[in-house]
C-alpha cells in the first residue's frame, strides 16, 4: 500500500490525550473508533480545523503540518475534502452553488465536472432546490458532491450517516459504495458502524482511547480476535473474498469459491466470475471435527485452526484459516475443551447464514 | 400640501441621515463584527464606548462633540487646518451628530447577526479552498445580511429624527441644519406653528414606523434563516 496520507500527531485536550500514528493509501480507509475516541478531532486536524500539539501530517509529499519545522497550512491550501456529521450546507446558496463552491469561491479550477459528479450521486434533479427544502440523506448527498467538485486529494467523510435514521442510512449507502468504487479519490471514512466499514472499507483502523489499537486489510483486523473490547463482540466476524463460480437455478442458490472451498449461499445476480465480498459472523459459525451427514447447513468447509482465545464467561473465540483467509468462530469454551481444539488441528466450519456486503467491482 | 419649509426640512433630514448611514456603516460592520467574533484587550471599554450615545443625554453627546470636532476642538482644528473640513454648523456636523447617536443602534443588530452566523459553515467553506475574506463576503456577509438590514433600518430612522446632538453641535441653521425634528421644535416656537408642526410630525410618524417595521421584518429573517 502506497501512503496517500501519513498522520503523526499528538494533542492532549480537557484530559483527553490522542496520540496517532497512522496511514491512509488508495481506496477506502476506515476509521474505526467507539464515540469519544478522539475521530473527529483527528479529522479537524487533518483538515486544518484543529491544531495538534505536536507531529507531522503528509499527504501526496506536501507536508499539511509539521511542529518541528513549524508548517501548519492553513485549511483552503490543504486540499482535503470534509464532509461533516451534519452537512453544513450554506443555507443561502442553492443547491448547485453550493456545489460549485469550491470553484467560484475557493478557485479550485481543476474540480471534476459537475455533471459526472451529480450522476455519481443522484443530484440532478435537485440542483435548483434550497439546502433547507432538501431530506437529512439528499443534504448529506450534496454536501459529499460538494467536498468531491473541490478537486481534493483526500476526502475525509466523519460519521456522514450518523444524523440520520436507518431508513435513510439504507438510502444512502448505495450511493457511497459508487463514491467508494468511481470517484478515484482516496477516503478516510470515520464511523463507529460496523456495517458500513464492511460494506465500504478495504482498510481499517481502530481507534481506541486516544491510540491506534489496530490497523491493516479490513479482512485482517475484523477478524482479529483480540479487538473484541474495541469492536464489540456481537457484531464480531469476518470479512472473506470469494468469486461465483456457478448459480442453481432451480433451489435459487450461488456457488462460490474461498480459496478453493466451496461455499453456497443465497442467489446473487452477478455473472460467473465476479469477486464478491462475504461477511460472516462468528456466532453464525459452527466446529466439528468430522464432516457431519444428514445436517441441514450446506456449507462445510474444512477449516485450519490458528488461534484460540478462552474468555472469562462461557464463551470461545477461535480464528481459523480457509486457505490464507480467517474465518473468526465463536462457539462456547465447553465445546472447544471437549473438542480439544488446538492450533494447528484441522476441523469442518458449518457455516449457516452468510451476508454478501459488496461485490467488490473494480478492485481485487 | 406641505409647505415648502416642511418639504426643505424632510429633504435635508433624509440628506443628512444617508451621509451618516454612509459614514457609519463601514465603522458598524467592523465594530459589529468584533465585538461578536474578537476577543482583544480593552473589549470592554470599546463596547461602553460603542453603547454610550444610547444612554447619555442626546444635549452632552452634542456637547462633547462640540469639545471633539468644534472649531477649537483637536480634531475639529485638525480637519479645518489639513482638509479644509468644516463641520460644526453645517449639514456635515448633523450628520457626524446624527451619526454618533444612531451608532449604537445600528451595531447591534449587526453584532448580534454576526454572533448568530455558524462558524461551522466558515469551517466548511475553508475546506473547499475559501480563503478567509473570501469566506467573509460569500458567507458571513450574506448570512448576516439580515440583521445588517434591520441595523440600518433603525439607524436611519434615528439619524433622521435626531434632534439634542445636532441642534447642540450644528445648531439650527434653515437650509444647512434645521432637519425634521429641529423644525417641529421651531415651528412649536411659533404661535401659527401648529399646523407645521402636526405635518412635520406625521412625517416623522411615518417614517419612523417604516423604519421600524422594515427592521421587524428583517430581524424576524435572522431567526428564520439560521439553519446549518
């Protein structure tokens, strides 16, 4: 991975102290972090907005902020995109000289062209509209539009969905999965929703108390077992890569491909080929050490086990490898004795409900 | 209807008010705009001093710029001497009189649409490469239009009526300083002044009513615009 983005900062405010060392190449990188965990601040001063103690801040080799040297550029030089927890739409301005501000007022000539991003984001039809007639989701689209028409090197997105209720989260999603894939810029996405950074994400960073707890491949860190106090332990699970290799017309099913294992899942409509995204979550995920016969559940996959993590209440946490990938399986620490799972062993994940998060379109 | 000494009146009022809007108005912006967003040394005093001609009585506010601006004040000297700039008894002075005690109440609006404008937006547009003036005149202004509106309604309206400042800086001169107030004062001072003095009067009526509502309608603006 080629840094975009390099972030080396400390700041200590009202006692809270943040100290981040942390990274952002191509694509999307999440910014994983419970409320309070010091996300937005790190955004403010990537931006410009907040002044950090001390470190140094580089984007594309333009240094943005460094104390030694005593470089803090001010935020219109900065080029980088912000879209905020509410959209701060300018409520006098309609909706397309709101996107072109960054043109007309911060003389950013070389933006991309308005009508690709309106179509990237659905906003034709709303451009003569005043921000104050438009929904929580359709503002929050314009303020995206707006950030991307001012030609940035990184877009930062902090929480852009928290404002608004599940149904226009769901609405909205679609369109930033577009943003992720077609836009081309790199960007930060900060959000505590564990849906929307395996949806979007191919990087991921926790933050955690003011620190970088973990940071890597999405796939890798979501299924690293000791984040579970950081990610929370229900939404605990795993990210694979696979690819359709055939449908089943007749029972409505697809057949996958992990690295060689064979996975059947719910029918997607999607050509023989393409390379899609699966979440699986640990508690949906179930161990034997025989393949077993007559069982409903169609998915067993042998499976190698990596890890083990016995916890205080009744709960195992094993991470296990289908070929190079992890397969995080949460069963409880009565069956991992009585199984005598070790590392090392090998055994058979019935796997019986899988979510397909993203076809995964331009890359991998 | 109004007789010619009436219409001189009103003429010269609305002369002498638009000069001291004019003059005043790039002073109230600035003043406005640091007393809402400006922390500085000496806020306090400024602040005293920006408020003052609303409280004292209108005859001292006239006095002290007589003391200030008068043929033997400092800066009176001073502008006769280098400019060639009279003001005391002349249209000029009740304007500058007109000005000062309609200051206050043209700021405050101001100040109050400045400290209602949300800094978050700025924050916003210097992240989509506004410079801070920039930021300034297609922002802040515009959004503190409102109130920039109601300030100037009422500022107007005052400097038009004003009355204890000027006749004690400018006296009351006809055609030069005898404004709208002055000349319902004089006409008062007349025994068949009644009739002049009622249609100067409504006038005024009128026109401070406008004024008023104007900057009613303009504030009530400020609280229905203010949307992030």
């Amino acid at each position: 991975m080629t840094a975009v983005l390099e972030v080396d900062v400390q700041h200590r405010a009202g006692g809270f102290a943040l100290d981040v060392g942390a990274s952002a190449g191509d694509g999307v990188t999440a910014l994983f972090g419970r409320s309070g965990a010091g996300k937005s601040t790190l955004v403010g001063m990537i931006a410009g907005l907040v002044k950090p103690a001390t470190g140094r801040i580089v984007l594309n080799d333009r240094v943005l902020f460094d104390s030694k040297n005593g470089i803090n550029l001010p935020a219109p030089q900065r080029r980088v995109g912000v879209v905020f927890q509410e959209a701060r739409l300018f409520p006098h301005l309609s909706v397309r000289r709101n996107l072109l501000y960054g043109q007309w007022a911060g003389g950013r000539r070389d933006a991309p062209d308005l009508g690709a991003v309106c179509s990237l984001l659905g906003l034709d039809a709303i451009l003569e509209r005043s921000p104050d007639t438009l929904s929580g989701g359709e503002a929050q689209r314009v303020a995206i539009g707006r950030a991307l028409l001012s030609a940035p090197d990184i877009l930062l997105l902090d929480e852009p969905l928290s404002q608004l209720d599940g149904a226009r989260r769901a609405d909205i999603l679609p369109w930033l999965d577009r943003l992720a894939h077609e836009a081309g810029t790199p960007i930060v996405y900060v959000s505590h929703a564990f849906d929307e950074i395996t949806r979007l994400a191919d990087n991921l960073i926790v933050i955690s108390d003011g620190g970088v707890l973990a940071s890597g491949p999405v796939e890798e860190v979501i299924s690293r077992i000791d984040l579970g106090p950081a990610t929370g332990r229900h939404e605990a699970g795993s990210l694979l890569r696979g690819e359709i290799i055939g449908h089943d017309e007749t029972y409505g099913l697809t057949r996958l491909s992990l690295d060689g294992a064979n996975l059947t899942v719910p029918a997607i409509a999607a050509p023989a080929g393409t390379a899609v995204r699966l979440r699986i979550r640990a508690r949906d995920v179930a161990l034997a050490l025989e393949p077993p016969a007559k069982i409903s559940v169609r998915n067993i996959i042998p499976v190698t086990i990596a890890e083990i993590a016995l916890e205080e209440g009744p709960f195992a946490e094993v991470l296990t490898k289908i070929g190079e990938q992890n397969l995080r399986v949460r069963i409880t620490r009565r069956s991992a004795e009585e199984l005598g799972l070790a590392p090392g062993a090998h055994a058979y994940a019935l796997i019986k409900s899988v979510a397909i998060v993203r076809r995964a379109l331009a890359r991998s | 209807m109004l007789s010619a000494e009436a219409l001189s009146a009103l003429a010269l009022s609305l002369k002498v008010a638009a000069l001291a809007m004019a003059v005043a108005l790039p002073l109230a912006l600035t003043a406005g705009y640091g007393l809402a967003r400006w922390r500085f040394p000496g806020k306090g005093l400024v602040t005293v001093l920006v408020y003052l001609p609303l409280v004292l009585p209108p005859v001292v506010t006239g006095y002290l710029l007589l003391i200030i601006f008068g043929p033997n004040g400092a800066i009176g000297r001073w502008l006769e001497q280098s400019l060639g700039l009279v003001l005391a008894f002349r249209w000029t002075g009740a304007a500058l009189a007109a000005g000062v005690m309609a200051f206050p109440l043209l700021v405050r609006p101001i100040a109050l649409a400045f400290a209602a404008v949300d800094k978050r937006l700025e924050d916003a547009a210097g992240t989509l490469g506004a410079k801070p003036g920039i930021v300034f005149f297609t922002l802040t202004l515009p959004l503190a239009a409102p109130g920039i509106f109601a300030g100037v309604a009422l500022g107007f309206a005052k400097a038009l009526g004003e009355f204890g400042a000027t006749i004690t800086f400018a006296a009351n001169i006809p055609g030069e300083t005898r404004t709208l107030a002055l000349a319902v004062h004089t006409a008062l001072q007349r025994p068949d002044g009644d009739m002049l003095a009622i249609g100067l009067s409504l006038i005024a009526l009128s026109v401070g009513a406008l004024a008023v509502g104007l900057s009613e309608f303009a504030a009530s603006r400020i609280r229905g615009d203010r949307r992030a």
